[in-house]
C-alpha cells in the first residue's frame, strides 16, 4: 500500500478518477455500438463470435425456459435454500410503501401534482468472464420487480460451450425474470439499448461490467436510461488506533480482490498505516491528523464502500455527505452488504457518489407533473404570462391564453 499526501498530484488524480476516459476503449466501443445499431442480430452473432468465441444462431440468443427451470439440476440442492436469507432480506429492504401521488389544491381552480409509473422495460446485465455474479442478479432484478417493472430482460455472457452459468439461470427463475440472452460486452448494452429483431428495446439498462461495458452504457446514455457508469470496485477504511488492524487489513485485501479493485486507508495511526503498506499490495493510505480530517479525506474520495471502523462511528456517519454505501463499527464488512444485507449492492464507483446514489426503486420509476387550472386561476396569471412571454419573445404562447380568455 502506498502513502499518499492530500496535496499530491496523484491525490489530484484519485479525486477525479470517474473522469479518466480510455480513447482506444471509446473508439472500440462506439464501433461495436454502432454497427450492432445498424445490423442488429447479424453484428450481436458477429461480436459474439470474436469476443466470447461461441457460434450461436438468432435462435440460440435467447434462453429457453427449458434451459432455465433445467438449471436447479446442475446445481447443489441447498442452493435455493441458501439463497433465501439473501433474498429475502434484499425484498424486504425494497418492501417499502411506494412512491404515493402528489395533489396539490390551493383552494382556487389550481390542482397541481405528481404521478408516478414503473417503466416498462428494464434490462439487467450480469457480468461472466472468470466467475459469474450471482448476487447481482438479485440486487438488481428486485428492486425492478419491486417498483412494478412490466418485463425484466436480463443478458449474461455465455460460456465457452454456448451455455450460461446454472447459478444465474436458477436465481433468474426464482426471481420470476422474463427473458434471459447469452450475450455480453458492449454488444449486448447497444441490442438492448437500439433492439434488433431479436432483442426487445428496453427503458432503462442497468448493472456492472468491465471498461467495455461502462463505456458502451455511456454511449447508449440518450437512446435509454442507465443506472451508473461503474468503474473499478473500491474501498476506503477510516480507522484509528482502537480499530482491529486484522478487520481493517482483511477489508481492504477483500475489496482489492476485484480486478481493477481500489483500497483506501485514512487512518490517525502510523502503526496502523506502517501494517497496510506491509501487507495490503495496493491501494493508497492517507494518514490524517484527526478523525475531523479523515471525514473530510473520505468526502473528497466519495468511495463505493465506506467502512468506519472506530469508536462510536454514529459520530462520524452524520457527516459522511459523499459514499455509495456506509459501514458502521467492527462487525459491518462490505462483504454483508455484497451478498445478504438488503440494499443493492449496485453502487456508485469513481468518485461519482457525490452526485450519485445505490441502486433503488426510484431509479425504475418515472415521475409526471400534473397541471390542472380554471378559467377562474389562469386569468389571474394573464399578466405575467403576457409579459414573460413577450420578454422571451414567443408571442403564440400568449396566443394560447388570450384565447381561451376572451
């Protein structure tokens, strides 16, 4: 782990990692993009082909529901049972009153309010590559299903046989989910994102990935909706010297395991800092005066997972503005919230949960204004709307009143 000083320019760096952008990424992606755009299912085979190494034909993208209820018999038969408590704790944490309209009457011919709809379709992108995530099929299909989505899509690349991993299939199936498609990289954010003949448009796209799958959801961003541009998984450790450096030294290893996985200590303890840099290979460790400093270190990182790991850390959560999740007191790891907690464990990555939140049922859910006035009130507002009308120089909107006025 290496030290690092807050007045550094690799500091500079860190603060503003989200905004690191690879031109040879961007380039690659917007061809995969563009061409899955233009061609459909003719260019989604054609990526497939070269990048997982699986022929598939147009009617092998989609998984059959044979396939998928066939899935629990690969499986170890405690699997479901296991998955349970997950589950449930996760439907629970989304179990919460919905999004309620809004109605506003002033007494006088003005109704003003909000409704509120689930979107219609939502597509979930699970990652493969060397282990599948598992859990993030249900930190993302549940809160979907629990604003009321109409159909939940879900891709996942296929393995080098052309099938998809059990695990997924089984928790899709438990989950209720619509469609499942072996597909995966930035050609499967662009399928769901434009449609071919194959693949349904969806609203809204969300879920990690890889460079790939990051910069082909910033692309599409317009055409659909997405949750978050994820970056690399990370962590920061604000501890002093009454944390256990064993919790402290084993969260940071754990987060790190992620490819691409970032560590922050900031920390009061040179002890504790001097064990990090012995034991912990990467990552970064800020050593900070007081824990007044370590709050405003973390404000500044604004990380994924927060962990504070020091006495009476209620104290310090009160001004923790900028984190995707937060982790109070020794027996809190990230590990809880990845797998069985409740929250999603979709976060905002790369500094960008300063103006960026967890994965919830608001983010499935479109919100409408209503307008509603009498003749009565819209005379009251003749005036103003004339004179700011003709300000901006859009005489017709004035029209529009006038008529109905006369």
């Amino acid at each position: 782990m290496k030290m690092l000083s807050t007045t550094s320019q690799e500091w500079q760096r860190l603060c503003t990692r989200q905004l690191l952008r690879r031109r040879r990424i961007e380039e690659r992606v917007r061809s995969i993009v563009d061409s899955v755009a233009q061609e459909g299912d003719e260019a989604l085979l054609r990526f497939t082909r070269r990048f997982d190494g699986v022929r598939l034909t147009v009617k092998q993208l989609r998984v059959t529901e044979a396939e998928i209820s066939g899935a629990f018999q690969h499986l170890d038969p405690k699997f479901a049972l296991q998955l349970k408590t997950a589950i449930q704790n996760v439907q629970g944490f989304y179990s919460r009153p919905r999004l309620k309209p809004v109605r506003i009457m002033d007494g006088d011919g003005v109704v003003l309010g909000e409704k509120f709809d689930p979107l219609e379709r939502v597509g979930v992108y699970i990652p493969g590559g060397t282990a599948s995530l598992v859990s993030t099929v249900y930190m993302t299909v549940i809160p979907a299903k629990k604003a009321g989505v109409q159909r939940v899509v879900l891709a996942t690349p296929p393995r080098k046989d052309g099938t998809v991993d059990p695990h997924i299939l089984a928790v899709a199936s438990l989950l209720d989910v619509d469609e499942v498609y072996r597909m995966g990289g930035a050609q499967a954010i662009a399928a769901m994102a434009f449609g071919t003949k194959t693949i349904p448009k969806v609203d809204k796209i969300v879920g990690p990935g890889n460079a790939y799958v990051a910069e082909a959801k910033r692309q599409v961003f317009g055409f659909v909706d997405v949750d978050t541009i994820a970056g690399p998984s990370e962590i920061a450790v604000i501890a002093n010297r009454y944390s256990n450096p064993q919790y402290v030294l084993a969260d940071l290893l754990g987060e790190t395991e992620h490819a691409g996985g970032l560590g922050f200590l900031i920390t009061t303890s040179k002890a504790l800092a001097k064990q990090a840099r012995q034991h912990v290979p990467g990552g970064f460790c800020i050593l900070v005066k007081n824990l007044e400093e370590a709050v405003s270190v973390a404000n500044r990182l604004a990380p994924e997972h927060l962990e504070i790991m020091v006495r009476s850390p209620q104290k310090l959560l009160k001004h923790i503005t900028h984190a995707g999740a937060i982790f109070l007191g020794p027996y809190s790891p990230v590990t809880v919230g990845d797998y069985v907690a409740g929250p999603s464990h979709v976060l905002p990555t790369g500094g960008s949960a300063r103006v960026f939140s967890g994965l919830g049922i608001d983010d499935f859910v479109r919100r409408t204004h209503v307008i509603s006035y009498t003749k009565k009130a819209l005379e009251r507002v003749r005036e103003p709307l004339e004179r700011l009308t003709a300000i901006e120089g859009l005489p017709r909107h004035f029209d529009a009143v006038k008529v109905r006025l006369q």
